[in-house]
C-alpha cells in the first residue's frame, strides 16, 4: 500500500491476563476514556463476519469453538470468555462507543497457529516462571495466583496500569522474540496498523495476553498498514468457528487451563462487587453448604474464620481479605482433621480430600449465582 507508514503513537496496546477483573475493569475504562474508532481483540479473525452472534445475550461464559479437519485427523481450539474477561468486556465496550470491534488474531486452522487446544493458554517458558516464583518469594506469596491477587486485584485503579506494565516486563523483557508466538505477534501488530490507517486521526485500541503486547506494539510500528490475510486453508481442509456454552470448571486453573484464573466463581463476584463483598459471600456460601452436607460449622468457627482471615489479611498489608486469605484462614479454623495431602490449590488439582476443601473448590469453580451448592 502507498502512502506514509500509520503512526503508531495513537495505537494503544492493553496486556492483560485473560480472565481477570482487574484487566477487564482497566480495559472497560480505558475504552471508555479514548472513544476509539477500533476496538481489536485478541481472537480469530476468521470469526469477525459472525461477531454479532457474541452480543445475543448468551448466558456466560461461552466460547469460540473453532476446528480443522483433513484426512489425517482434526484438531480444535477454544478462544473462552467470560463476563469478567477483559476481551469481552472489550467487545462489550467497543459497542458502547461506536467502535468498529474486530478480532485480529490468526484463526485456529492457520498453520502458524500450530495445535493449540486454547487460544489463550500463553507458554510463558522456564524464564518467566522462575522470575515469577523470584517475584512471589520477594513478595512473601505462595504462588503465581497470590501474586496476582497482590500485584493486581489488589491495586487501585491508579496503580493496575504501571504494575501491569511492570509485571509483564518481568515475565518476557522488552524486545525479547518468542519463535513460537512471531506468527501472531506480526498478524496483531499488521492488523493494528491497518486499523490506523483506517482510523484517520483516532485512536486504536488493541486488547491481548500481556506475554504478547510489547511485541504487538513493535510489530505495528514496522507495518505499513495493509491488512494481514491468513493463509488459505488447503482444498481438502474443512474448517468453521461456532459460539458454544462453556463452563467455569473448564476456565478453572486449578483444572488445567493454563490461562485461567483459579476459582472463577469466586472471581465473578469480584467482578460485580469488589473484594470485599467477595469474601462475605465465599464465608457465607461455603458454611452453608458444609452445613447442609452435615459437616457442623458453629457460629464459633464462622467468626473464628472471619477474625482469622481478617488477621492474615492485616498482616499481609492486603487491602482486603483476598483468596489466599481466605483458604487459609479456613485451614484454619475449619479443618480440624489432618490432612493426608496438601489441598488442591497447593497440589495442582489435587483431589480435595477433605469436606471443607470440597466445598470450598467446588463452591470456587460454580458457575451459578446461587448463595449456596452443594458438596
């Protein structure tokens, strides 16, 4: 294409983790504040012609199925969402404000895609890990998932962007190449270009995985902005994409989706009213379902539980009772037993082995609205 290459200073990368409150509230403002003529999301290009089935008023979470299929075999992929993830709160956004909301990722049968079960299941590398457990360490948490919830629910909204764009930084270095992701790295980076040229002189707002948005931005300062095709699918290959009902036990980290957050359920509640209001209703929830399975849970061991959590949070300099607080101040004041194996979210998907643990994962990974479940 002729003409001047697109400035990319009115491109604004959002890198998020998938799935988080945090990141969906940070995107929804930001949306909100640039009013931009794109909207570019994280997820198949080939499904833009359909993205007016995502806003039919599907009961969340739902998913972009999508497969590939010849005569040697298939493969599938899912591209999830949930009310609190970030790319749905993008989607959800741009309409509110008039943007043109477009995918701008590979689709799933692109041979540069490779085999990925899910779209979003970022293979972050030893380095990165062993930054993160130095991080953790440094910050006194026990785990990724209590890394975040410090560095990230925890913030306000103030702090989220700068402590995002630290975290991310950590995990891949600026500038630093990833061989498995450059193929769509460089399609984001071109789509993001051609939307400049498109834009004129608005904004663009591009929402995907923080592992990829330094090299997103990189790759759209080079673009000339003509809009990226992906490869034609062989003549014997059958591809589609199709909107699907999923379910919070699938976005469960704690089940093996790398890209999720631990307990979904909980973390809806996050979503609609903050941490506080969070850890009230998972007390309240979980007494009443260790009480219905016959499990005796006094008044004594309730308060004791609260004042404990409430403790452990002080102690933490947390600002509110966070989910780490909060299993742990139930270790404490509800398992009464011992435990012949760590719980479920220090053993990675362990069985829970216990009553309490299962209803505290059970009652995490629900994906009703109800006050109650059952174990």
């Amino acid at each position: 294409m002729s003409g001047p290459a697109p400035d990319s200073g009115r491109l604004t990368v959002i890198g998020v983790r998938h799935h988080s409150p945090a990141c969906a509230g940070l995107v929804r403002r930001r949306i909100a504040a640039l009013r931009p003529a794109f909207v570019l999301i994280e997820g198949p290009v080939d499904f833009n012609p359909h993205l007016p089935d995502l806003a039919l008023g599907h009961d969340l979470p739902v998913a972009i199925f999508s497969f590939r299929a010849d005569a040697t075999g298939c493969a599938a992929s899912y591209t999830p969402f949930c009310a609190f993830s970030p790319e749905w709160q993008a989607l959800e956004a741009g309409r509110a404000v008039g943007a043109q909301t477009l995918f701008c990722d590979l689709p799933a049968w692109d041979p540069a895609f490779g085999r990925r079960a899910n779209r979003y299941a970022d293979p972050h590398g030893a380095r990165a890990e062993a930054a993160e457990r130095a991080l953790a360490a440094a910050l006194g948490v026990a785990d990724q998932d209590a890394l975040w919830d410090v560095l990230a629910e925890a913030a306000s909204e103030a702090e989220l962007p700068a402590r995002l764009d630290r975290y991310f930084a950590l995990l891949r270095p600026p500038g630093t190449d990833d061989p498995a992701e450059a193929a769509r790295e460089r399609f984001m980076g071109a789509y993001a270009a051609h939307a400049l040229r498109a834009a004129g002189d608005r904004p663009v707002v591009l929402v995907c995985g923080g592992w990829h948005a330094d090299a997103v931005r990189r790759h759209a300062a080079q673009a000339d902005g003509t809009r990226p095709e992906p490869a034609p699918p062989e003549p014997d290959l059958r591809t589609g994409s199709y909107v699907v009902p999923y379910a919070y036990l699938r976005l469960d980290r704690f089940s093996g989706y790398a890209a999720g957050m631990p307990a979904p359920g909980y973390y809806e509640r996050v979503a609609e009213a903050g941490l506080a209001p969070a850890a009230d209703w998972a007390m309240t929830a979980i007494t009443a379902a260790l009480r219905e399975a016959g499990q005796v849970v006094s008044t004594a061991d309730r308060i004791a539980w609260r004042v404990h959590a409430e403790a452990l949070a002080r102690l933490r300099a947390h600002p509110a009772i966070l989910r780490a607080d909060l299993i742990d101040a139930a270790l404490a004041a509800l398992v009464k037993d011992a435990l012949d194996r760590p719980p479920a979210w220090a053993a990675g998907g362990a069985a829970p082995g216990h009553p309490a643990l299962a209803a505290i994962c059970l009652l995490y990974t629900s994906d009703a609205a109800d006050d109650t479940i059952n174990v």
